[in-house]
C-alpha cells in the first residue's frame, strides 16, 4: 500500500479531500498533517470581523471532512522534509513517510521576528486569530487606538472592517495603518488603489506611509524615522513571506523561499512532491501572485496529478491565468471589484463576493457535516 501525505488544509488540500470522499483510491493510505482543526476562508474574514458572518459561516471542521473522505487527520506542524528519504518530521516528534507528498501550507506573516511583535501584537495569521480579536473589538468599552501594520489587501480590508464595527458600537475608535512601501495595495492597478485611498479617507482612517516598523514595546511602535506611533490595541496585516523549512529541508525555492513546481505542480526536480496555493512559486510562470484564485485553480489539475502519479500515468500542465477577479470588502456592504481594467464599486458589488463565497464555503461545510466526529 502507498501513501499520500497531504500538508496543510488551503483550497487546493480540501478539493482533494473532497475528492477522494466521491472517488476514494483503492490501496492508497491518505493522511493530512494540519496545524488547526478548523479552516477557515481569507475571503469572508474581514466581513467576519465587521458582524456579518460568524465563525460557522467562514470555517468548516477539518477533521470531520477527512473522516467522511477515510482521510487519518493528524493535528501537528511540519518542521522538516527529507526528499531523500521520503519523510517528514513534525513539531511533535512525528516521522511519517510518504510514498507522494503534496504541500498547501499556505504563507506566513512578515515581520514577525520585529522585536515585540508577537509579543505585543494581535496576528491575523493563522486566521483562527480573528476570533480572539473580534472578541477583544467587542468588549472594548472606551475609544480604541488601533494601528495595523501593512496596507496591502488585508490590512485594507480588515481597517474598514474594524471601523464598520466601532460605528455599530457607538464607538470612535482611532484607527491608523503604517505601511513601509510608498503606497497602499501594492500590485493592483491605480483605479484600485485609488477607489481605497478614497474609502480609507471617508472612513477617517490614517495613513503613514514609507514607515517601517523597527520595534514595539508597551509604549509604542518605534519607526525607522524615530517616530513613536502609541497604541492600544495592534493588528499585525504586514505582508507575507515563505515558510523557512522549504529551504532549510533542502527543496527547490525561488528568491523568496517558495516552494519552485513545475507547470505539474511537482516540485523541480521531486516528482514524488507537490505543491499548490500561496506556498508555491512557478518556476515558468513569475506573474502568478498569491492569491486564492490561483489556489482554487490549481485544485482539479492537484487532484489529477496526485492520482496520475499514483497510478503511473502522464501527468497534466496548469496554465495560470494572468487576469482573475478579485473583490475586496470595503466594509459596510460594499464591495471594490478589479478585473483586467474593470473597477466597479458598490453594495451590488458586495452582494456578488457574498454569493461567491457562500457558495464556495457551503460545499465544504455539507461534507463535513456528513463525517464522523472527530
């Protein structure tokens, strides 16, 4: 019997999963190693937070999902691959070996070696952390001086929702976004940064710009400038960045440490290893950002690839769209959609991304709720 070691629980994992529950592989042992239970969807968090989801709306039960699927779920982090060996090591002490190894770990924060910053800072990584930050928005009892760091989509979007919440509350929170570049949404076209900057600025939101942040204490945020931003509560949305142990386990990786594949989504040079989702970068195609679409995307040609593997067949090639939609919640119901040179903005705009992502999160959530309890 082989096995498949699937790592992380992003889009492209629980397509399989889902999968493999309607067209199960004879003779093949399928395990998923997962830092967290729960997945949640980066799509609707921001919304999350502003009251217009709960968690059961933009999470479903990993576990749950792997038992309907004869998937053995393992709650526990990888540290090291050996490529050689065909094995992994986990944070637990675990050493499983593989047969195929299939990685969608997603990508982790930047910045968050800064000193102070995990001490000081609320991480809105893994998402499960936005739980703990509604709860800490809601309980506030007095104005709030939030600073978020990073003003990339995330950070956008989470400052809007977090205003939408404090006016529901009554509440005139202090909200400001420092970001290091020179300007916000670093890689979308002008019309979208503009149609930001104009919806940060109704929603009195600040913006210091080409500051970055060199160390946080119970005081403040010190700034390469020397300047002291103070806080009461800080909201770390800085970009993201590779996880180290792609490199440090000896896998092939572009300049910034992602995981490099083939069109296949084999890893060059490993092809009893794949990879899907933000933890890859494509060795042929250096436009693709990381983005969910992409993920979602990738999925089937996944699924294909692993079972072709498995099964000694040729595999298939994925070629990355260069345009893709993309909404971002602008808070309030409203909604900012980008494709190609299209901007549009607007309420029938936010009731779109939430068809799409209902949609989306309901397939999941039926078949977890069809598997055994964990």
């Amino acid at each position: 019997m082989k096995t498949l070691v699937l790592v992380g629980g992003g889009h492209a994992h629980v397509h399989v999963i889902k999968q493999l529950a309607k067209a199960p592989i004879t003779d093949v042992a399928v395990i998923l190693i997962s830092t967290n239970k729960k997945q949640y969807y980066s799509g609707m968090a921001s919304a999350y937070l502003e009251g217009l989801y709960s968690e059961a709306d933009f999470s479903f039960d990993l576990p749950r999902l792997c038992a309907h699927s004869g998937i053995s779920f393992i709650e526990d982090t990888v540290t090291a691959i050996d490529p050689v060996a065909n094995s992994l090591e986990t944070a637990a002490g675990l050493r499983v070996a593989f047969d195929i190894l299939s990685l969608d770990t997603g990508s982790e924060l930047a910045g968050k070696n800064i000193p102070g910053a995990q001490e000081f800072a609320q991480m809105i990584k893994p998402l499960g952390n936005l739980i703990g930050l509604k709860e800490a928005l809601e309980a506030a009892d007095r104005p709030l001086n939030i600073v978020l760091t990073g003003a990339g989509a995330a950070g956008v979007e989470i400052a809007l929702a977090i205003r939408s919440l404090a006016t529901q509350k009554g509440q005139s929170f202090t909200i400001t976004i420092i970001e290091a570049g020179p300007e916000i949404m670093s890689g979308y076209r002008p019309g979208v940064k503009q149609a930001c900057q104009k919806r940060l600025a109704d929603a009195r939101v600040t913006l210091l710009t080409k500051q970055r942040v060199t160390e946080i204490t119970d005081k403040g945020l010190r700034l390469e400038s020397a300047m002291v931003v103070p806080y009461d509560l800080i909201v770390w949305a800085a970009g993201t960045t590779a996880s180290r142990f792609y490199r440090e386990s000896g896998l092939p990786v572009d300049k910034g440490g992602y995981l490099l594949v083939e069109p296949s989504l084999q890893a060059v040079g490993h092809p009893n290893i794949f990879g899907a989702g933000d933890c890859i970068a494509f060795k042929d195609y250096d436009y693709v950002k990381k983005a969910g679409v992409y993920a979602i995307r990738e999925a089937p040609f996944l699924w294909e690839n692993l079972c072709n593997s498995l099964a000694g067949k040729p595999l298939v090639s994925y070629q990355p769209q260069k345009s893709y939609l993309a909404i971002i919640n602008q808070g309030d119901r409203c909604g900012l959609l980008s494709y190609g040179g299209l901007v549009l903005k607007g309420r029938l705009v936010w009731r779109l991304k939430d068809a799409i992502d209902r949609r989306f999160m309901a397939t999941y959530q039926a078949a977890s709720e069809d598997g055994e309890d964990d």
